[in-house]
C-alpha cells in the first residue's frame, strides 16, 4: 500500500492510509518537526510553506502557510492540540483561514509498526456531511497523495540531524491540583444548589425529613450528570493528560462516596442504602465519561 488509499465512511469522515519504508519515529518526526514538515507537506508542484510553527504539547497550537510560487497567493490553516502519544498518535483540531466548509474537523493521525513499515491512518472528522462532502470535491486527494509522495522520498533519503529535542515543560502540580479542585467543587456546588432549589419549590421534603426511593433515585440522575460535568471540566483545565486527571478525579471521589455508604450503614434512618452505593459505584466511570467526552466532542 505504498498509494494513499481514502475512504469516506459513515456521514462525517475522511479516512486516508498509506505505508511507509520507514519507522514510525521518523514518519512522526516527519509530521511533528518543522524544518521536515516544511520540506513534504506542500501539497501539488509550485507551492512552498513559508510559515511552518509546532508547539507539539497538549493545549498548544499549530499554524501553517503556504504560498504558490507564481502567483503569490496564500492559503493557511491552524489548530489546537488535543492529544499526544509520542510516536504514535495525534489528535488536533483544523481550520483553514478561508475554508470551502463550515466549522473545524478533529483530525486523528495513528502510526502503527511492523517490520520496519509504518502503516499511517489519518481520520478527519468534520461537523456534518455536507462539510466532509465539500472537502471530497475540492480536490483534496491529488494534494494529499502528492504530499505523501514527497514524504516517501524524504524519508528514503538520508535526514538531516536535527538538533535535540527541547526538555519537556514542567508537569505544572498547581494547575493539576487547581483543575482537580475546580472539577470536584463544581460537582458538590452543582448539586447541592440543585437539592436546595427542590426543597425551596417543595420537589422536596423539608432537610431532615426521609425522601422517597423515588426521589433519591431523582437526586441520584443529576448527581450522575454533574458528575461527567465535573470530569469534562478537570480535562479541560488539566495542563497535559486530561484522560487521566478525569479519572483521578473519579478516584478522589471516591473518599466522600465510601463514606456515604458507611454512614448509610450505621444510620440507616437516613435513606436507603442504595442511593450512597450508587453514587459510589457510578463516580469513576461518569468522571472518566467526562474526559472522554473532551477528547473526542460530539459534534450535531
């Protein structure tokens, strides 16, 4: 498979593959260093990249320009990076400056070895079929199979050294500790404001009077939602792995939901026991449906 082979399945996505004479390090070196990146990623003959900026980290961006060489017109795009596992998958947003399509795709790039081949598969999905299908007829195939051509050249000559790789930035414990702290609040602030508006319009009983399984099963449903809530809002405002700061808010959570099915038990006057052991049990999962969620939104 050494041509680009591109599919369109299902009603918003374009799939490309094509296989490489190469490890995945360089064919992810090639798609992640600018001074490579320039040198393939030109599309048709007769257009350069005179603007080629990578700030390869989690919540750092991407711009690209290319200019065609006799008529100096431009054309540019930009994006967002979502997700980064070093040297084998990307997940960024793209726009273009003057698009023929409404809004911005989520693309995912995926490099898979296997006996000194990488195997690479790009999944762009865009934000209705109509912008897939206007993507399909600009002819984006004839450039991108031209840019894969050159890529394949490039990477069965010789490559220049590149210089070392910078350090990685610093974990950041403040902002981890503040996402985790802003997740969990809005979880508790959530759903305590929503209990206090049910007793205040009589939903209800007055604090301190047993509800029914009826209505323990109401305040388990918003719980659960807050709960993603609480998940989406921590991998949004984590600095790097926002999957796994989503989960760890499920773990903390963990604490307050034990507690509640060990108080259910002593005081079993209280409420039933079911309501703490949900909210326990349903905690990790609805935090790491959150991150999810962030990682891959769903689009209308």
């Amino acid at each position: 498979m050494k041509t680009l082979q591109l599919t369109a399945p299902g009603e918003r996505d374009i799939v490309m593959t094509r296989v490489f004479d190469a490890p995945r390090t360089l064919v992810f070196d090639a798609h992640t260093k600018p001074e490579l990146v320039k040198r393939w990623l030109l599309g048709p003959p007769g257009w350069s990249m005179p603007v080629c900026e990578i700030d390869l980290r989690v919540g750092g961006t991407y711009r690209y320009v290319w200019r065609h060489d006799t008529k100096g017109t431009e054309m540019g795009l930009g994006g967002v990076y979502r997700e980064i596992v070093a040297p084998e998958r990307i997940v960024s947003t793209e726009r273009f400056d003057e698009a023929s399509y409404s809004g911005e795709a989520v693309g995912t790039l995926v490099l898979v070895e296997r006996g000194g081949k990488t195997t690479l598969t790009v999944t762009m999905r865009y934000e209705s079929r109509a912008a897939r299908d206007a993507v399909l007829k600009s002819g984006m195939e004839t450039g991108v199979a031209a840019s894969y051509d050159r890529l394949a050249d490039l990477l069965a000559s010789p490559l220049p050294p590149l210089p070392p790789p910078p350090p990685p930035p610093p974990r950041r414990v403040g902002r981890s500790i503040r996402a985790l702290v802003a997740g969990f609040v809005a979880v508790v602030v959530l759903s305590l404001g929503t209990d206090e508006i049910l007793h205040l319009v009589k939903v209800y009983p007055p604090w301190g009077e047993r509800m029914t399984d009826g209505l323990f099963g109401l305040a388990t449903a918003y719980r659960i939602v807050y709960s993603v809530a609480g998940g989406y809002i921590v991998a949004r405002l984590a600095p790097y792995a926002p999957l796994g700061h989503a989960i760890l808010l499920g773990l903390i959570g963990l604490v307050p939901g034990v507690g509640g099915v060990l108080v259910a038990i002593a005081k079993p006057e209280l409420g039933p026991l079911w309501y703490p052991v949900a909210l326990a049990v349903t905690g990790l999962p609805c935090a790491w449906l959150g991150g999810a969620l962030y990682r891959q939104p769903i689009h209308p």
